[in-house]
C-alpha cells in the first residue's frame, strides 16, 4: 500500500468512525428519552389501547363521614371496580358468531353490533361499560378471540339511601351522552375538585387517524380527584334519619328535613330529608323533586319560629324585656283584615315570654310596631334571611318581597313579624337561631371538614364568624324566654329529661298561587341544647302532617328524641 493509499484509507477509517460514533449518540439519546423522558406515554402504549385510555381517565375522589369515636372515615361515595366490554375487530375471526354471542349476553340488538365489530379501521371499539358478575363470567367463558375485559371505575354508594340528597350521584349531562358529571348535592358542587383532569395525547396521524410512527408525542397523565371528609357524623345522621323517617310515616306526612349544627363553629352534623333516594339506581326514581335537597333548597313560609328572630330583634334594641307587657285582645284589625292568635283566645295582660309560650300572633306584631318597619327588615336581612348562607351546597335564598317593595302594605310587616307572607329555606331558619345559642355571633354553616388532594394534603376548613347579629345579652334573654317555652308552653314535647332545652315551635300555612291551602301546614321546631352551653342546634320540619294541625304534636316530639341521643352520644350529664 502506498504511502497516499494509506493516508486515503485512514481518512475514510476516521470518516467511519465519526460516523458510527455519531450514530450511537442518536440511538443512546433516543432510548434515553423513550425509557425517561416518555417512559409514561409508551408504558402505557405497551400494553393495549384501552389501557392507554385508561391511564387518561382520572380518578374521581371520595366523600367520607366520620363520628365521634371512630378515627377511620366510612365511605359514602368511592369507586367500584367494574368491567368494560371491548373489541380489537382485526383480532375477530367469526364476526357473526361473536355478535350473536354478545347481544345475547349484554342484551344488546346483534345489527346494531355487527359493524361494530367488523370495522377494520379501527383499533378499539367498546361496547358496554358497567357490566355485572354474571356477565363477566359469561364472556369469560365463551372465550371470545379479539373481545376483553378492562377494570374501570364506576361510583358506588356503598350505605345506599343514606345521606342521599347531599351527596348527589354521578350521571350523563345534557351535553353528552358519553361524559358523566356530578348531578345535584355534593358530587356537582365540588365536580371539578372531585373529578381531577383528565390526561390527554397529542401526536401526528394519517389520513385514516392513525399515529404515525416515530411522530412526537405530548402525553400529560391524569391529575387524579381530591376527596372530601364532611363535617356529617355518622350516627347522628342515622338517628335523625330514623327518627324523621319514622315521624313522617306516623302522621302520613308528605315529606320532613332535619339539620344538626354545631352551633359554635357551624359545622353540619346530620342533613336527613325524607322521602330519600338510592343513588346507586337513581334511575329508578320517577318523581324527580326528590333528587333535591330540600333542606337548602325548599322555599317555605317558617311561621311561629320566627317570632324568636322578631323578639330578639326588639331586645336588642332594648325596646322589651322578657317582663315586658302588652294588651292581648286576641286579634289586630288591619285595613279591613283580622288577625287572629292562633288559639283564636284573648290572654289580656301578657308578656313577652308569654308571646313566646303561646306563641301569640298579635304579641309578635306589637313588637314589630315598636321596631318600626326599616329597623324590624334591617334586623331580617342581619339575620341571614333573603340571601344565600353560602353553604358548600346548591340552595335557595327564600323571598322578603312582600316587605321590601317599595309598595309594601302595612298587614305584610305584620304577617312577616310571625312568620307568614315571606319565605326562607331550613338552612337559613337554623343559621338565624345560631345568633341566639351563639352568644348573638352567626358562625358560617359548612359541611366539609377537608378537601384532601392525592398526594395527601389536606386543607382544613377554620370556623368563622359571619357576623354579629345581636348583642350576648339579648341572645342570652332570647335564650330564656326559649327554655320557658319548652318547660311551660307549646315546646314541652322537645323537652329532654335533666336538661334544659331552648327552642321554639313553628305551625305555618302552606300557600300555593298566593292562596293558603286548606288543612295542609308545616310544622318545624328548632332548638338548642343544653341552653347554658350548647352542643347542638336543630332544625325539624314535617311537611303537611295528615293526624295533627300544630307543630307541638309532629316536629317538636321528634326534635325531643333526636336531641335525647345527641346528649346521650356526646355524654353530657344533666344539667338538673
């Protein structure tokens, strides 16, 4: 070899080895970048299509409930895992054999299946989502070539009616036949927090759809759902709906809510409606009012109940003491209109307690005439009523209408005073009352204690104050004169032995079009116990009792039993 054959032939080794060196730069960056960089995206694509899909979907987060003597939540809303029926159709040998096979066990039309089944273009085809045990077994026994099985999530709630209208359930909205969302109650409250994001990919595809190979990917993986831990405990939520079950069916009532509260932070510790629901077969419901939660939502006229707010109102203002006195005839005459006590007696000389014990009609109105109508709506709206509590729930704000027009009649100011003519929701009632047992501060109503992320945090909902409503003396004479009713007037069925407990019975006219209807009424009773220093606030109302006309014979015997648990659960000696 001659000196310039060899030099040519060491240029061209140099050449190769620059080459080859190069070369295995790019495939060591290359199957760096697969096995790191997008070592999710083709984990996920090394097994099938559906897998892939699946690991796009993100996991929708739990409700769970506590009580007070278990540190581990119950579930009220998780995940089952259930099967996906799906077909790789250039796997299928005998497309008629598996058609008929599957309509027969999925009850599907087999016509509808066959080009399903034979579309050649396509990778992936589902068929039926949910499918039961039995239906698994059997398309695991038929051994079908080209047609799987893949685990996929569906809601589950496991204590079925329990809790029913605050939770919700998980369903097809308007928009979509193939998107599931929260509807109603919690799960559409929270659906963005619950739901997480789904992951997404995005790459370069022909003109049939298909990726091209060796195309850039943009893989982003599902960010999974938060879940939620309510403030709802569980055992007292099992009574109040048992014991609100019960007293709706013993006085064929049409429907009833109870609302527990912690009155001194505000946290929810049993929301009951009846008639309630089983969110796992939703669809099985025909009358869809009952997907409500009635509890925040329900429009009603309070009646008596509100004669605590119009009370403390004037003790407020120093305007009345508990021994304050006013001239009882049994009747106002409004423009041509008489308003009757609702014992249709005159109790001559009576006081403020009084008012409250026999819960008199025309003692509410006294005292609204004293306030005045601007301070007397003033002291409405501080109450809470005519506006939204703000609790994590979908809810109605009532109306104050009739004694905030501008063209307000006279008789309206009145009926308000004692609870007709304007409306308010249940929650909004119990949230009024939380000024009286709090010391004259509303705290917020909530109900969810945490929102825990994936990864573990949590971030804790603080109590908070949401105004001052009056001052603690008038809420402490409020107090009184509410003990006075359960020991000596209309409340002594809500009364609990060794106790002493505040409250309040309400009976109120139910109006439909602007006219009262005959024979049906609310009756609700609200109170706190024990009164010097109270663990709970409760709300019970029954909707249109067929047996009994007042509130004393339906909703505070039920409040009674109720509260008789909570002391007992709690271990609170008697007082007395």
């Amino acid at each position: 070899m001659t000196a310039e054959q060899k030099k040519s032939f060491n240029v061209r080794l140099i050449g190769f080895k620059i080459f080859l060196g190069l070369f295995i730069a790019l495939i060591s960056l290359r199957l760096f970048i697969i096995s790191v960089s997008e070592h999710g995206y083709y984990q996920a694509l090394a097994s099938n299509q559906h897998d892939f899909f699946q690991a796009l979907v993100a996991k929708r987060g739990d409700i769970l409930v506590t009580d007070k003597y278990s540190q581990t939540p119950y579930p009220v809303a998780t995940n089952a895992q259930k099967n996906l029926v799906y077909v790789v159709p250039k796997e299928i040998k005998d497309s008629k054999n598996v058609a008929a096979t599957l309509a027969k066990i999925l009850t599907l039309n087999e016509s509808d299946l066959l080009p399903k089944i034979t579309d050649k273009q396509k990778n992936y085809v589902a068929l039926a989502h949910y499918i039961s045990d039995d239906q698994t077994n059997q398309i695991n026994s038929a051994k079908l070539a080209g047609v799987y099985l893949s685990p996929e999530q569906a809601r589950y709630y496991p204590e079925n009616d329990f809790l029913s209208q605050v939770l919700g359930f998980i369903g097809y909205n308007a928009n979509s036949a193939t998107v599931k969302v929260g509807l109603y109650g919690l799960e559409k409250y929270f659906q963005k927090t619950l739901a997480g994001s789904d992951g997404r990919v995005a790459t370069e595809a022909d003109l049939k759809g298909n990726w091209i190979t060796g195309s850039k990917r943009d893989f982003v993986p599902a960010q999974d759902g938060s879940s939620l831990k309510l403030t709802i405990d569980r055992s007292i939520e099992y009574e109040a709906e048992k014991v609100l079950s019960d007293a709706i069916k013993k006085h064929g009532a049409d429907s009833g809510n109870v609302i527990v509260e912690n009155p001194k932070t505000g946290a929810i510790l049993a929301m009951a409606n009846y008639p309630s629901f089983d969110p796992n077969a939703f669809n099985k419901v025909t009358d869809l009012s009952v997907f409500l939660n009635a509890a925040t939502t329900e429009n009603y006229e309070p009646g008596s109940t509100m004669k605590a707010v119009t009370l403390a109102a004037a003790l407020d203002q120093g305007l009345i003491t508990p021994q304050t006195t006013y001239q009882d005839t049994g009747e106002v005459d409004i423009a041509g209109h008489k308003i009757e006590n609702s014992d249709h007696k005159s109790h001559g000389n009576a006081t403020m307690t009084e008012v409250i014990d026999h819960s008199l009609n025309t003692g509410a109105i006294w005292v609204e005439q004293q306030l005045g109508n601007n301070k007397f709506v003033s002291y409405l709206k501080k109450f809470g009523f005519g506006q939204a509590t703000n609790i994590e729930l979908p809810e109605s704000v009532g109306d104050l209408g009739n004694v905030t027009g501008k063209n307000s009649a006279q008789i309206n100011f009145y009926t308000a005073a004692f609870g007709q003519g304007i409306s308010t929701t249940p929650i909004q009632m119990l949230q009024s009352y939380d000024a009286l047992a709090n010391g004259g501060k509303m705290m917020q109503p909530y109900i969810v204690d945490q929102v825990i992320a994936p990864d573990g945090k949590i971030t804790q909902t603080q109590p908070a104050v949401k105004t001052d409503v009056v001052s603690q003396q008038a809420a402490t004479l409020m107090t009184a004169m509410l003990v006075d009713d359960v020991e000596n007037g209309y409340g002594k069925a809500a009364g609990v032995k060794g106790y002493f407990i505040a409250g309040k019975t309400g009976t109120a006219q139910v109006a439909q079009k602007g006219v009262y209807v005959a024979n049906d009424n609310i009756g609700s009773f609200i109170g706190y116990g024990p009164a010097q220093d109270p663990a709970f606030l409760m709300l019970v109302k029954i909707n249109n009792p067929r047996d009994v006309n007042f509130a004393e014979s339906t909703a505070a015997p039920a409040f009674g039993e109720i509260a008789n648990f909570i002391l007992n659960y709690y271990q609170i000696p008697p007082s007395r």
